[in-house]
C-alpha cells in the first residue's frame, strides 16, 4: 500500500484546526523551507489509517500465544476505569490533598500486588519490565552499600534468562556471572553453589523459568544465595502461572518486579504504555524510589524513604497502567485471581499433550504457563525450521509464538496459549500445529515459500536487520 506521503496532491486538506486567534510570533530559528506534510482530505486521512489497521494483529482479531508475553485479552472495563475523568484531567503536580483519590489507587494497588507477592513495600514508578530490574538491582546495590560491603559486584543469571536481566545487570554496575541449566531446564544446583562467593551481590531468577518449568528446588537455590549473603531477585516476567498459588516472597525472594501489562492487565505489545512496579522485603524498604503513598492522620501523602535511590522516573509512573491494574484485580479478587493462573497451566498442558506427536517438546515434563517446542530434528529431516512453522501460522490467521527463544533450546518455538483462551480456540489452533507439521513432511515447499495469503509475503529479513528502513524519506529535504 502507498504511504500517506504518497497520497493526495496539493491543494487537498481539512480542516481540523480552528484560525488562530492570538498574535503570531517570528521564531529567530526557523526552518529554511515548510515541513514535508501530505496533502490529503480528510476522507483521504480515515480510509490511509483504516487501512492500516486491518493489517494489525492483535488479541482481538485472533489466537495469539506469544510465549513469555502472556498476550492475553484483557477486560473492557479496565480500559472505561482508566477513561474515567476524574483519573484522566489530573495533574501532576496538584496539592496531594486534591488528588486522595488517585493516592488510593495508588496505596491499593501497592497493597494487593504486595499481598500477592509476598512482599512488603513496594513503588509504582519504573516504566517497563526491564526498568523494573534495574530498579531493583539498584536496591540490591545500596543494601549492601549501606552496610559497607563494597566487594560483592557480580550478579548470577540463568543461562536461560531473558536477555534483559544481564543486560539490567551491567547497566546497574555489576558483573554478571552464568550459571548453567541441567538437563531438566533448571538451574544446576551444582554449578550455582560453586559460582557465589563473598564477591555475590544477588541473584536474578524466573520461576517458573523460560522453558516453563517450575524449578523445584527453588528454596535451596535460594539459602544458597543468601547463605553466601547476597539477595534474591525474582523477574516477574511469568507471574501470570503462578499468581494467587504461591508466592515468590515465600520462595526466598527478597526483590521483585511484576509487569502490570502482562499479568494484571494492559494490552501488551505496540512499544506501550508499560508499568514494572518493583516490590521489595522490609529490609530494602528504606532504598525504594520516592516519593512512595504513606498513611496519615491527614490522609494520604508522599514521602520519600530515609535512604531513597531517588527517583527512577518523572512523578508516579505510569498512572494509567496502575487503574487497570487495580480494577483487574479488585474485578478478579482472590478466588479469580488463582483460577485464572491455574487456567493458564491447564490450557498450556492441554494444548503441550496434544502436540506431542506431532512435535518434538523440548521438555517433556508437565509445565506451567508456557512450553517450548525443539524442531532440530523436523528441520533436519525437511529442511523445514522453526521460522517456517511460525511463517505459515501466519496464513491461518494465527499470531507466531516466541521464536529461537531460549538460546538453549535450538529452532525453539515457545508457546503461552494463556488463561483466556477457550478449548474451541485452542483445538482449532492445534489443528493448524498438527497441520503444518504434515505439511513439513509431505510438501516442505509450502512452508519454505510461507506466508502466501499475508498483504506481505515473505521478507528479506537479513537486509531488514542489517540495512532497515525505519522511516521515509522525499528525495530533497532540507530544513
């Protein structure tokens, strides 16, 4: 399809501004020619990003298990809470005594993810997932700091991390070291216990982990790490299977970060908005970004904590994310809140056992939210990858899962159906699983060429990544 630019012509518009009705002002620096804006009718304007739209994919034009995302449909009533006036016309910077209200969700949202997690404190601020992890490695930091133990500067990660945790890890001033997987897809006990030392700092975990598993000997590897006196850092990345059902301040967990738009709600994906509230233990409390919501005989007011990191992000967060949030769970409440998890593992288990014959499972263990499928073999035997697959998923209307996530695992296809899918949904999705499989084995041409119904057929993905086009650009532009 044309781009916007290459629409109309000059001459066409509308008229979407009223006439200015204030001086006009000369700036000193201004452009040498006018901006390079399209010239469209407004008729024009709604039929481009109409257009647009239909190429979107999102949950709710179909069945999308993207692993580890947790890319699930999310309640309209979320969306009309956060819409409400009365959240949407504040201001930031009001007398906190005007804005009680938008404080309690604030304190009540803290109060229930704290609930949830077993932890004891908690700030809204951080942005995002990853932000969130840095947030709470600058926790771990100062903890140890204030109590004059400068040596401990390396943080331990699974070598089935997400990428982002030794990424945080680095940014925050640590060395990360790698700990191995033993052949069950958990930590290897073995070879944790002789990476912590007096140099430890902490450890950065997901549990379950990135193939799905629950790591039952999650207790142990955490005395490890505190034994050796570090901190245990749980990424809530994969809170969405075990929420309500066990908690990770039970496991041991003295830091974590849980992601509002995965887990409690927020369409997921786009670039935003995002929310990473960092929850901690009392003995981190006093470290946490201000200012926080406390109690008082006034009501309620911000406080900055005695050894505050200061600030990770303008005001409150994303303030948005956090109403969501709190009516997701408030709607959910404590018998929804678990079922929902355990609906998560049941749908997950269902759809692993049914395409087991079809696909080799990386794992083949019960798993929780998630499960990853190893297509090494199918690709050796048709030539058929992993990309293929998930290529023609794409002309059944069916969004990829992960895709060669996690590195251990080689041509990996990591699938999280999630809790809101219906066994109708899931069936018809396996039907196509066990579908392009028997395709891979009689006629590997058609998922070698795949997608072939897609507005896009298949892309150089090499040139893509290595020269991308990320805007356009007229042939003259000068301003």
């Amino acid at each position: 399809m044309k781009l916007i630019f290459e629409k109309g012509q000059e001459g066409h518009g509308l008229g979407l501004l009223p006439e200015c009705d204030v001086p006009k002002v000369s700036l000193s620096r201004t452009r040498r020619k006018p901006p390079v804006l399209p010239h469209v009718s407004e008729n024009e304007l709604t039929r481009h990003y109409t257009a647009l739209a239909k190429r979107v994919h999102g949950m709710n034009d179909g069945f999308y298990p993207l692993g580890s995302c947790t890319m699930k449909y999310n309640p309209k009533i979320n969306e009309e809470m956060a819409a409400l006036p009365g959240f949407t016309d504040l201001h930031p910077l009001q007398p906190v005594e005007t804005a009680q209200g938008a404080l309690r969700v604030l304190k009540e949202t803290e109060e229930a993810i704290c609930e949830i997690t077993g932890m004891d404190r908690m700030t809204l601020q951080p942005a995002a997932g990853a932000h969130g992890e840095f947030t709470g490695l600058l926790l771990i930091k100062a903890y140890h700091k204030s109590r004059g133990d400068f040596g401990r500067t390396k943080i331990i990660v699974p070598d089935s991390a997400h990428g982002t945790n030794p990424a945080s890890s680095v940014m925050a001033g640590f060395t990360v070291v790698n700990v191995p997987s033993d052949e069950n897809g958990c930590v290897d006990v073995e070879a944790l216990r002789a990476a912590v030392g007096p140099d430890t700092a902490g450890l950065m975990l997901t549990n379950p982990n990135t193939v799905g598993i629950f790591d039952k000997n999650i207790l142990e590897i955490t005395k490890i790490i505190h034994e050796a006196g570090g901190q245990c850092y749980y990424d809530g990345a994969n809170l969405n299977a075990v929420m309500g059902v066990v908690r990770p301040g039970d496991m041991g967990f003295d830091v974590i970060h849980v992601n509002l738009h995965k887990t409690f709600s927020t369409p997921h994906g786009g670039g935003g908005p995002g929310s990473g509230p960092v929850g901690c233990k009392a003995h981190l409390a006093a470290f946490l970004p201000g200012p926080c919501v406390e109690k008082s005989d006034e009501g309620l007011i911000l406080r900055k904590p005695a050894q505050s990191i200061g600030r990770v992000r303008g005001f409150y967060g994303n303030f948005l994310v956090v109403v969501r949030a709190l009516t997701y769970i408030q709607t959910l409440g404590k018998e929804g809140i678990p079922e929902a998890a355990k609906h998560a593992v049941l749908n997950a288990n269902y759809m692993m056992a049914r395409l087991k014959d079809s696909y080799h499972m990386a794992y083949d263990t019960i798993c929780m939210h998630e499960f990853v499928m190893n297509l090494s073999e199918l690709k050796k035997e048709t030539g058929v990858s992993a990309m293929d697959i998930a290529k023609g998923l794409l002309d059944h209307g069916i969004h990829p899962p992960t895709m060669y996530f996690p590195l251990i695992v080689h041509e990996a296809l990591m699938v999280e159906p999630t809790e809101t899918e219906t066994k109708d949904t899931l069936d018809e999705a396996i039907g196509v699983f066990i579908q392009l499989a028997e395709l891979a084995r009689t006629q590997p041409e058609e998922l070698l060429s795949a997608p072939h119904v897609t507005p896009v057929g298949r892309l150089d993905e090499v040139g893509a990544a290595r020269k991308p086009v990320l805007r356009w650009t007229p042939e003259e532009q000068d301003i």
